[in-house]
C-alpha cells in the first residue's frame, strides 16, 4: 500500500503543471496548486486546491479501503486540471506569483488548442521539437496539452501527422528566455520512438516519458533529463549545460564550453568537454572509467590524478569515457 501510495504522488507530480514544486513528508503531498494529506482526524485524502477560498474535497468516508481512496483523490485531480477554471486560476496565480501577466507574458498566453489533432498515446510515435528562445519542457498528462507561460500561444505551432507530433515556432531573436516556458504534455502511455530537438537558444527538459532514443541539441542554453526511460540519448550543447539522470544503454553528452553533470549508470557512457567541468555521480562501481583532461585535475573516487586516469578492469559491465579539454572532471559513486 506505500509502494501504490508513492506511485501514486510520483504520477500527480509528473504532471508538472506550471511548474509544480513537490514537498513529500509526514502530512503528504503538496504542489503549486494542489496538496494531499490528512485531515483535521488523521485520514488520508483531503484535496485542497490553493485558492482565496481555500475550496476542499474530502474523500473519507466514502472509500474504507486505501487503493479506493488513492484512485479517487488522483480521479478528482485529474477532473480538476482539465477544468478551465483550473487553468484560469493557475495564469491567475502565475500573475500575481511573478509579475504581470499583461506585460511581461502579454495577455494571449495559455493553452494552445490541440483538439482537432486526435493525438492518442496509441497514435503517437514521435516528438519533433523545433523551438526557439523558450525553455521547453515535455511531461505526461492524461491527454495531450501544450500550455505556455509568458508565451503568446500564437507563437508555437503544433502538428501531428503520421504519428509524428512536431512542436514549432517561439519567440524572436534578441527576447529573454528565462521563465518564457512551453509546457508539453503527452498522453499518460506513450511510447515513443524517438524525441528530436533542435534550438538555437534556450532549454530543453525531458521530465517523464518513454523513448528509444532521444536526440537532443542546443546551442546556447541547457539540456535536461531527468530519469526517464530512454535507454539512448545523444545531446549536444555547444554553450551551456547538459544534467543527465538516469539508467541507460548508451549515453553520449557533448558541450562545447560550460558542464556536464551526470548521475545514473550506463551500459557505455561518452561525457566530453572542450572547456569546463564533467562530474558525473555513478550509481555502479561495476564499471571501468577512463578519464582524460589536458588541462586542469581529475578525481576519481576521491583520488586525485592529472592528464589521464584509469579506474575499474576491462571486463566491468559498464564502459564509462571522461574527456575534459581544460578545466576538470570529478567522479563519484553512490552505492
């Protein structure tokens, strides 16, 4: 019943709506907008939804088992998110939570209208992202929706043809990027084939999702993913950062200058840096590393070394290659 429990807030929070910030302890989950815990007697299932009215929906009572109770509060959830007045209120707070709407976002930011496309998690094979001077971040939901934040929606094109989903357009050159987000949520049970992104400037972050591959570049910003189940990535950024968690077959991260922070395993890891820092965090000591940086230290298991090091035998299961230009590369392992 904790193992459902925990599933069950991992999946309220892979919503990701508007940039949930999860805080899980003893009185239970809380988001932005959303929080489930005990009531005033100590049950579970109280839904308040983070309003001026402070509106709650209380679930005991009518539900003597936990299972019943767990799927009813993520019902009620998911009936709430997809109310407009849920949304209303979400750009609302947003409002008052940054600055104003009217002039910092414009006042045709929100939801983009997706629903002539008939995009399933059955009928979806594919995300092609080409956007630009936004930070795009790509999460589950129970339908497709694509929202934005300080975007005007009229910016950003979605398509969807022959099982291929392509999300385009974003702001002009020379706009600020920080905060000016596209949220796309794809439907909960999507598998996809590929995730293909290209940006000039900006952020791309992989949240939650399955894909065989995801194949990702930026020039000047930041790449993110962040434990999901794609057991190929090849990423590139030539000014910025890659943050790369997971479990993966094959992963290859490449910046030009700026870092790349890993934590994960990998049947063969490529971390490379032309000018700054790779630290990687690995969750296997079964695993070979060689380290080489040209200019500048490298330490391994909290060993210090200098031009090239070699950790681990050649029959680990796992293959991991640090390259570092100038600057330093730092490994770590967390058993």
């Amino acid at each position: 019943k904790i193992c459902l429990l925990v599933g069950v807030l991992l999946v309220i929070a892979g919503l990701g709506l508007f940039g949930f910030t999860v805080v899980q302890g003893a009185t239970g989950f809380h988001s932005k907008y959303i929080s489930i815990g005990m009531d005033e007697d100590g049950e579970l299932g109280l839904l308040n939804i983070h309003d001026g009215t402070k509106v709650s929906v209380n679930t005991n009572g009518e539900y003597g088992d936990v299972e019943e109770r767990i799927d009813n509060i993520v019902s009620e959830v998911y009936d709430l998110v997809g109310t407009q007045e849920f949304w209303d209120y979400a750009a609302q707070s947003d409002n008052s939570n940054h600055y104003n709407q009217s002039s910092a976002q414009g006042s045709n930011a929100g939801k983009v209208d997706t629903s002539a496309l008939g995009v399933t998690a059955e009928s979806i094979h594919k995300l092609q992202l080409d956007l630009q001077n936004v930070e795009v971040k790509v999460g589950i939901h129970k339908e497709l929706l694509v929202t934005t934040e300080r975007v005007d929606k009229d910016l950003i094109d979605v398509t969807f043809e022959n099982g291929v989903l392509t999300v385009s357009g974003g702001q002009p050159d020379g706009s600020r990027v920080d905060d000016c987000e596209v949220n796309i949520y794809l439907p909960i049970g999507t598998k996809l084939t590929s995730v293909i992104g290209e940006m000039g400037t900006g952020t791309i972050e992989l949240e939650q999702g399955y894909a065989d591959l995801a194949q990702i570049s930026v020039n000047t910003g930041k790449i993110s993913i962040e434990e999901c189940n794609i057991p190929t990535v090849n990423l590139e950024c030539l000014t910025g950062e890659i943050e790369l968690s997971g479990n993966f077959s094959d992963a290859n991260a490449n910046v030009l200058t700026g870092s790349v922070d890993f934590e994960g395993t990998s049947d063969q890891l490529n971390l490379e840096c032309l000018t700054g820092k790779v630290d990687a965090e690995l969750r296997s000591t079964n695993c070979r590393v060689d380290a080489a940086c040209d200019n500048g230290p490298i330490e391994i298991a909290e060993q210090k070394y200098t031009g090239s090091a070699t950790w681990g035998d050649a029959s680990a299961a796992s293959v991991v290659e640090i390259s570092v230009g100038t600057g330093e590369i730092e490994v770590g392992f967390d058993h």
